[in-house]
C-alpha cells in the first residue's frame, strides 16, 4: 500500500497525463476538421439539389399584366432588344432569314442530336442555354462554340425574373456566365428570359429586368414564332408554328432540354427544308442583327443572301461571345469541378444511405424480435442459472477526486442484500476522497491508495486484492440497489460465464440532457444488450455495473492501458479466451450521467475513440475459431456497422430529408422523416416496457432528434477524425455533484 503525496506539494504528471498534454493542442483542430468534413458534405449536396431544379414546361406565368411603361416603339418592334448608348432600341430579323433558337439546354440526350441535324444542313443555330445544366454538361457547351453556334444565357435556375429583385437577376446571370467561362472560355451578351414569347408580350415588370440587363451591356432576344414543340403537338403542328407569314424573317423558337423531344428532331429537319425551299437562309442572332445593320446602312441592298447559305459566316455568327478573363475562367473551373463533385458524391451517397437505411430498420427489426425472445427467457419459470450463488464477492470501487459522490457509493453498498467486501481503490484523489471514504466507517470497507495511474491501474490493484473469486467493479459515482449485488452475480452458478453486465440507469434524469440520456441507455444501450447477449457476442460491460470471474480476469492479464475502453477491452477479450459474457437485466445500478453539453462531449468522444481502439486491437478475432471467431465475424461487425458505420452516416439522413423537402417533394420527404421516428418510438416504448420505466420520457425524443442525436454524431466523426489522423486522447474527468443518492427509485 503507498501513500498519497502531501497536500500542498505538486504532484508530477503520470505519463499518460503527458502524452495527453501533447495531444490536447490538436484537440480542437480535429473538432473543427470534423465539423468542415460535415459541412463539406452538406454543401455539395445543397449544390446538387440547386443545379437540379427541374425546368419546368415553357408556360406564361403572368398574363394580363399592364404593358403602361413600356414604350410602342419596343411593343411593336423586333425581336432583339439591345440598348445603344443606354436607348433602347430593336431590331427585326431580315426577310426570308430564320433564326434558330433553342431553349432550356444543353441536355446530354437532346443537344447533341440537335447538333447533328444543324450539321447535316449546315445550319447555325442559337442556344439559350440554363447555368445549371451548363454546369453539369459543359463538354456539350464547348462543342456548340466549337461547331459555330452562338450562346446566349437563359438564367441559371430558369425562374421567371420578372418577380425577382435585382440582386436575384444579377445573381442568376453571373452564374451563368461564371459556367459559360468555365465550360467554354466565353461569357456572352445574349439574353433570353424564360417564359418569355414575343416583344408584344413584355410588361411593367419584366420591362424593368430588360432595362437592368440592358444597363449591364445585355442584347435580349424575343420570338416571332413558337414551334410550342414542348407541348409535343406532332411534327406537322411544329412546323407549322414555326413558319413566318408571307416571306418574313422571324426568331423561330425550339427546345433542346426540359422533355422528350423526338417531335421537336423530326420537325427540326422538315422545317429546314421547307423553308430552305422558300428561299430562307440561317444564321444566328448575330448574324441578323448585322445583316439588318448593314440593309439599313446600304440603301437598295440586296438583302438576304442565296437559299441555304448564312448571312455571315465565322466570327460574325458569335459576335455576341467575349472572352472569359484568366481569373473568370479559373472560377468557373472550380465551378465546374465543384458540380463535378457533386453529380458523383450525391448519387453515390443517396445509394449508400438507402443500404444503410436498410440495415437500421433491420436492426431494429432484430432487436425487437431478440429483445423480446430474451426478456421471455430470462424471466420464464423454469429459466435458472443453476444453484444459487451465495458465497462473498468483493465489489471494486476506483475513486478519484470522488468527495461528492463515494459516500453514497459506499453507503449503497453497505446496505447489500449479498455478503461482500467493498475495496476503495483511490487513484492519487487530491480531494480528500480516501480520507472520506474512511472515515464513513462502515463495516467491510477497504481503502488502497496508490500514486494517479488511470483507472485501468487501480482496478488491477483493487483485483490483486480482493480476497474472493467474483469481483464487481463499478463507478465512484455509481449507486446499487440493494439486490444488485446478488441478481449480478447469480450467471456465475452457470461455469461457462466469465463476466456478467447490469442495467446501468440515469439517475439525474430530471434535466433535459440527462433525459435523452436516459432515453439513450434504456434504448440504446439495454435493448442491444438483450440482442448481443442472445448472438453471444457482448461487446461491452459498462464500468458502471459489471461482474467478472476473478481467474477470468487474470488469465487475460487484467485491464489493460491500451485502449481509453478499458471496459470494451477486457469484454472482447474474455471472448477471445473463450468466456461466456452475458446480461442481466435486474441488476441496476445507477450514476450520474454529464450534466453538460461540454462534459457529454468528453464522455462519448472518449468512448467511440476507446471503442475503435479496442476494435483494432482485437481485430485478429475475425480469423479465430471457436468463440473468439463468434464475436469476430458476428459482434464485431454489428458494432462496427451499428455503432461507427451507420451513426457516421446518419446526418446525412437529416441532410438528404433537407434536401428533399427542398428540391424533390416536401410532404414525401417530412412523411418518410416521421415514418422513422415512429419506428424509434415503437422500439424505445417496447425498451422502456421491458425496464419498466415510464413513458412520458419519451415525450422528449421528438427534440432528441433535433439537437442531442447530432451532437451523438458529431462526437463520432471527431472520433473517426482522431483515429485516422492518429491522435491520441486522455482520460478526461467529469465534474460531479452527487445528486444520485439512495434510493434512486425504480422506474423514473
């Protein structure tokens, strides 16, 4: 037995204590690193979910709305609006001269196969093309420049601009153009609003973005006639719509993007040759424009050129392209690589949810079942472990710094239905702890004192001591009933167990954290419990309750320092010596669980980083045979499935609930939400019905979801973080108040 130190006198850091030291700078960084990774994510899917917003059919949303501001000359005038010296001023399409404008893409099915009939005839075309689809098919934007065909903007989420301010227009139209520069080297002047129709069709309000545009440099770019081939009326009804009356130049309108346009392909080369017959030309809104100027400057021209030739030809058919900047080009390039991110990480995300989805609800399928099965048994008439166990344990209790909480530690014990011996293991407390606990007098308490060495140090020490074969090692902040002893320790009359694990309940379960943590260890913790015991693959005994075989212990060389789990370690390790572990439901005990955000944090990230390490040691357990092979092929995988795989996963389960409410279907989305958390109430009122416990706890798991379960999460990926950065963690000790006294009352 050694001494403590003298009070006054300051003590030396513990080794452990250092190497912590120099880990605890990088602490923080890997909180943060863990956060970024979660918002890294959530952005890229926000990303996904604002480039998909579907284009919608090409309809008029506002009709009927008063054209008072708007002057005759752009009502009555042609097709191209533009604004000279800040006038504005239109401009016809030249007769028997066709403009052919698309819509709505570039689309990976339709756009290229446009192209290849505009080749065919050796005809320009103009693409109004959407930023977002540019974004996710820029390869197709780059072959449209490169064969001669003009771009001109169509916004970037194609939403009707007319009711946006003009922060939004702004907004929308460097989008685009920062997609443009990345897809293709240009931005452009060409505008097209969605929605729109002809010239006659402009109001008060869009007149208002067309003179903001226009301010910014913009040409926009109305139609004379509408194929309306979204409405998919046939070819002849397409070709139809598109033709100009009486030899009429005209701003014909089609669509590459937003449908099936198989009628708008058949339609698309009749029209050419129907017109091409009638001695039209083509050319792109470049090309007219220029050629009206040059009619206009040359009295008694010739007008349009021959049947099928352009009225101009290279650079002239993309005046309306500028060249992207080095620094634009560059931040479309990050545009571009950030979709491309995106358009593989959602989808790939959205299949690995669905499989981990999958397997929650099976899990929670299995439980139940297990659950069941095991509480039917356990409690069954004719189930026994064998002869009663009556002999003396002796029940283990390390202690540091526990002045608030040993003295009804010790006294609950005191009062033990069952014969035992009660050894005080004080771990180098600074705080009188071990002066307490003696000074209690209570009959069969012995205090060890040895220098701080971890909790892992003082166990082996209070095991080497104690005097009887069954030890029960419990928290300096825990308190037993009084039959908790002798129901924990009756498996024993069964010689295959090695080590039996209680229900460790909350005791301070009146605030709200310790409410969800009550939740947690009902739910959580005693209904897999009940499952891992029946699949004889326990991965855990809580250090708050548990019973083991002292030779048992021993043979596997005690508590090991390896791993900040000790718990966890030694459990896989009576496993991998082939020792039975099991749960017994009716022996309780309860603690005080962290009563703050910060002190929960701690807790969990020194349990998920102490399970992993755990894990890892005794990964060689999945080549074993016999029952170290059981747990390495059946317990390990669900802990790692269940305890690491899907927690890590399952914010993006609220993300993607987000995301669908946002951008798939809202009432599908919320419904799906709260078919979920009905399951998670059924298995936490079945878990609460097996212990006993009452219901209106449960009113608190709906805002469980919200805030404890993402911190639960968060904890876990830090966890993940620490491990694979290779960092290291130290025991940190939580501030207690002793507020879990005896009795601590059954069932809430």
């Amino acid at each position: 037995m050694t001494t403590a130190p003298a009070r006054g006198r300051r003590r030396a850091p513990t080794r452990m204590e250092r190497a912590a030291g120099r880990a605890a700078a990088l602490h923080r960084p890997r909180v943060l690193l863990a956060l970024l990774l979660l918002l890294a994510l959530t952005c890229v899917m926000l990303l996904d979910g604002y480039l998909r917003a579907e284009v919608g059919d090409d309809q008029r949303v506002r009709s009927g709305a008063s054209s008072s501001e708007v002057p005759d000359e752009i009502l009555d005038g042609g097709p191209i609006l533009g604004f000279p010296g800040g006038q504005a001023e239109t401009v016809s399409v030249p007769d028997r001269t066709i403009v052919l404008t698309f819509d709505d893409g570039p689309d990976p099915t339709w756009t290229p196969k446009v192209m290849e009939v505009l080749e065919k005839y050796d005809v320009p075309g103009t693409f109004f093309v959407v930023g977002s689809m540019v974004s996710r098919h820029p390869d197709i934007v780059e072959d449209l420049v490169e064969q001669g065909h003009e771009i001109g903007v169509h916004t970037f989420t194609h939403v009707d601009l007319s009711y946006q301010s003009a922060s939004r227009v702004t907004r929308e139209m460097e989008q685009t153009q920062l997609a443009l520069a990345g897809a293709a080297g240009i931005t452009t002047t060409l505008f097209r609003a969605p929605y729109s129709s002809g010239a006659d069709a402009v109001d008060n309000y869009s007149w208002q973005v067309y003179q903001q545009l226009g301010q910014e440099g913009y040409t926009s770019v109305f139609v004379d006639t509408d194929s309306e081939d979204w409405k998919e009326p046939g070819v002849a009804k397409i070709v139809e719509g598109a033709t100009p009356e009486d030899g009429e130049g005209a701003s014909v309108l089609f669509h590459d993007s937003g449908g099936d346009r198989t009628q708008t392909l058949a339609a698309l080369s009749e029209y050419i040759e129907k017109m091409r017959a009638k001695g039209y030309s083509f050319t792109t809104v470049s090309g007219a424009t220029a050629e009206r100027r040059q009619q206009q400057q040359s009295a008694g021209g010739s007008g349009a050129g021959g049947p099928g030739a352009p009225s101009g030809t290279g650079d002239a058919l993309q005046a309306s392209h500028r060249p992207a900047t080095g620094t634009l080009r560059y931040e479309g390039k990050a545009l571009l690589a950030a979709v491309a991110v995106a358009e593989w990480t959602v989808p790939a995300l959205s299949a690995g949810l669905v499989i981990v989805g999958v397997a929650v609800m099976g899990r929670f399928g299995l439980m139940l079942v297990l659950a069941r099965r095991h509480h039917r048994q356990r409690n069954g008439r004719r189930f026994g472990w064998g002869p009663p166990v009556t002999r003396p344990v002796s029940v283990i209790v390390p202690a540091y710094n526990e002045k608030e909480c040993i003295e009804n530690t010790l006294r609950s014990l005191a009062e033990s239905t069952h014969p035992i011996e009660i050894v005080v293991v004080d771990d180098g407390s600074t705080d009188g702890t071990a002066e307490l606990a003696e000074g209690l007098g209570l009959p069969g308490v012995r205090v060890i004192r040895q220098e701080n060495a971890g909790k892992p140090a003082a166990l082996n020490n209070g095991i080497r001591s104690a005097r009887h074969d069954i030890v029960v090692m419990m928290d300096g902040d825990t308190v037993f009933e009084p039959d908790t002893v002798g129901r924990l320790v009756q498996p024993f009359a069964d010689p295959s167990v090695g080590a039996v694990a209680g229900n460790a309940k909350v005791g301070n379960r009146s605030t709200l954290i310790g409410a969800w943590q009550h939740i947690e260890y009902v739910m959580g913790f005693n209904l897999d419990r009940r499952m891992y015991d029946l699949l004889r693959c326990m991965p855990t005994i809580p250090g708050a309750i548990g019973a083991f075989r002292r030779e048992a212990v021993l043979q596997v060389g005690g508590m090991s320092e390896d791993t900040l789990a000790e718990d966890t370690d030694i459990t896989i390790a009576l496993h991998r010596a082939g020792w039975r572990v099991v749960y017994e439901e009716h022996a309780r005990a309860w603690t005080e669980a962290p009563r703050s955000l910060r002190q929960l944090w701690s807790q969990r990230h020194r349990w998920s980083y102490g399970t992993m390490q755990a894990l890892w040691k005794h990964r060689g357990s999945l080549m074993d045979k016999g029952p170290s092979g059981r747990f390495g092929r059946v317990g390990m995988p669900l802990v790692v499935l269940f305890q690491i795989v899907t927690p890590v996963f399952a914010p993006l389960i609220d993300v993607f609930t987000v995301y669908s409410m946002l951008f798939v279907d809202f009432r599908a989305a919320l419904s799906a939400w709260f078919a979920v958390l009905g399951v998670q109430l059924v298995c936490a009122a079945y878990a609460f019905r097996l212990d006993r416990e009452k219901y209106r706890y449960l009113l608190m798991m709906p805002l469980q979801q919200f805030a404890y379960r993402q911190m639960m999460y968060l904890v876990l990926i830090h966890s993940c973080v620490t491990a694979l950065t290779g960092g290291r963690l130290r025991w940190q000790k939580l501030k207690r108040t002793g507020e879990v006294g005896m009795p601590a009352g059954t069932g809430g």
